[in-house]
C-alpha cells in the first residue's frame, strides 16, 4: 500500500448495522479497501481508515453514508457499495471534485430518489438514475438513453407502475419494435404471435415482478396492461395512459413519430434505447438519435443520457462495453 500518510477513525452507533455494513467475512470493506488503496482496521463498533489523505476521507465518506442508509432500513443491495465506489472513481478521473480546508467535499452516493410501487420500493442506484426517476416524475415525454445494464427499462417500468396503482393512470402500455438482435422474425417457428412473443419477454418478466404472475395475468386480461409490439400501435389514441418504448433505437424515424402521435390526455410517454446497439440492417435508418435531438428543446420533454459508467450490473459488464466500439 505504501507510506501511510493519514488515518480517519469512525465509531458506530449499531453494532449490528456495522457488521452488515461490513459484509459476509468483511467483504464489503475488502472491496473499499482494493479500490480506495487504504486499509481498514475493525475494533468493536469502530473502523480506522489508513492511507493518505483524500483516500481515507472518501472511504469515510462511502462508509458513514452507507451505514446512514441502514439506520433508515432501506438496506444494502449487493452491488450498492461497488455503484458508490465507481461514482467517486469517475468524479476523480473527470477531475469533478471540489477541496475545501483540505478536505474532499463528495456529493451523495448512496442517498437515492424512490419509487414506491405499493408492493415494492424501487430506489435509484446513482445519480443518473435519480436524474431519470425526477425527470419522469417531472415530465410528460422522458428519453432515457445509454448502455444496457443502467436501468433504463427497469426504472421506466418501475414508474408505470406506480402511477397505475396510485389510480394516476388507468393503463400500462409497454412496446418495443419487432426487431431481434441478429435475428429476423422470418427464421423463426410459428405464427406472428408466437414469432413476437419470445422478444416481449423481457418487458413481461419485468412486470411479473412488480405485480406477480396471477395479478399480471388478470390486469392482461382486463387490458388494464398491454405488452405489445411498436406496429400495433398505429391508429390508436391513449388516454390516461403510461406508455413505454423500450428498444427505441430499433425504431425508424416514422415509426417513432407514428408512437409519439399515440399520446392522449393525462399519459406519460417513457423512451429508453441504446444508440450503440442498434438492431437494423442499415443502421442509418434508426429514428431514436434524430428524434430525441429534435425534440429536446421541448419544455415538457426531458432527455436524460447514461453513461458506461451508470451500469448497475456487475462492474465487469461497463469494462466489457469499453472493449466494444460503438456502432
């Protein structure tokens, strides 16, 4: 580790919290320790931080913040300490950082926006993801744009579904346009049901969770929720409706203009794409890019952009997409 300039030690209220703070055989601390290049000493309820200045007080801060959170009984999710970590890493490669009296000021980490769905209580992840809930919170139309793994479709979901069982709504309609990464719908067995199905999945599994498998099936069944492919929606109006568009980037510019003019009184537009994983033959003919540009101007639509920085997945999959060039 080298010279030990400096130390910081915290004493803790809870034993409790700070052994689930800890992780399992320390590992929680053993990742800070890896990332942060410091060591950390654990006596009873307090931690002792060694290594140099800035280092040991943004462990501090990562730490007082994450035990801050489970004194509200909010928890912490397996991957919450690596988010934080990569957030502060990101700030010191960018240069994003202020010094006051020798100390590192850090903005929040670990103190996230929610959203209350009734049966669950989602909570932003960092702060794109905070950025994106205010922004469907605030707005009419919300583009969430970036790499997969940020949580764009999950939080998206996430919001239909609160504004459905708060009565703010009276139906979820969640689309995506017929196209397989790879693959044409030609090649594959069965009817056009069967064909779309399989590549509606992943919407379906997502409200599964938020509803469970019997209460999804019966609102399907009473079209209070349609999962449906981008074609069908021609010719129809939505009102009092959360309407969302995932895998926009597979969409053509009129198909993106023909969803828009979807819109009715008192709904909610949500778009979320990857612009680096666009599905098309020619990938020229995507409408999401164009479409988001021309509009962002627009008061009652916001744009928000994730980065590779903002996936919340295991931390490998942001070093995976570094090695791919965009497309």
């Amino acid at each position: 580790m080298g010279f030990i300039e400096s130390s910081r030690a915290i004493k803790f209220g809870s034993n409790k919290y700070l052994l689930e703070l800890c992780g399992e055989l320390d590992a929680n601390l053993l990742k800070v320790e890896k990332k942060n290049n410091v060591q950390i000493i654990r006596r009873g309820n307090s931690l002792t931080i060694f290594g140099n200045l800035k280092d040991c007080d943004t462990t501090a801060d990562i730490l007082m913040e994450a035990y801050s959170k489970l004194e509200k009984g909010k928890g912490i999710a397996e991957n919450d300490i690596d988010i934080a970590l990569n957030i502060i890493h990101n700030k010191w490669e960018k240069g994003v950082y202020e010094e006051e009296n020798s100390n590192f000021k850090l903005e929040k980490t670990l103190e996230y926006l929610e959203i209350n769905t009734q049966n669950k209580l989602v909570s932003g992840k960092s702060k794109s993801q905070n950025k994106f809930i205010k922004s469907m919170l605030d707005h009419e139309l919300v583009f969430g744009i970036g790499p997969a793994g940020t949580g764009k479709t999950y939080l998206a979901i996430a919001m239909g579904v609160k504004l459905f069982s708060e009565g703010m709504v009276d139906k979820i309609v969640l689309t995506r346009p017929a196209v397989e990464a790879g693959e044409k719908l030609g090649f594959l067995p069965g009817d056009l049901s069967q064909k779309i199905d399989p590549y509606l999945v992943p919407l379906f599994d997502s409200l599964e969770y938020f509803f469970g498998s019997e209460n999804l099936e019966y609102l399907i069944e009473k079209r209070n929720i349609e999962i449906v492919p981008l074609a069908y929606m021609r010719g129809r109006t939505l009102n009092n409706a959360c309407i969302i568009l995932d895998e926009a980037q597979n969409a053509t510019s009129g198909q993106i203009k023909m969803f828009l003019t979807r819109l009715g009184e008192n709904s909610k537009v949500i778009i979320t794409g990857d612009e680096s994983q666009i599905d098309l033959y020619n990938t020229d003919n995507s409408g999401l890019k164009r479409t988001r540009k021309a509009l962002s101007n627009i008061d009652e639509i916001s744009v928000m952009e994730f980065e590779n920085s903002d996936i919340v997945r295991n931390p490998i999959v942001s070093k995976i997409l570094e090695v791919f060039p965009k497309k």
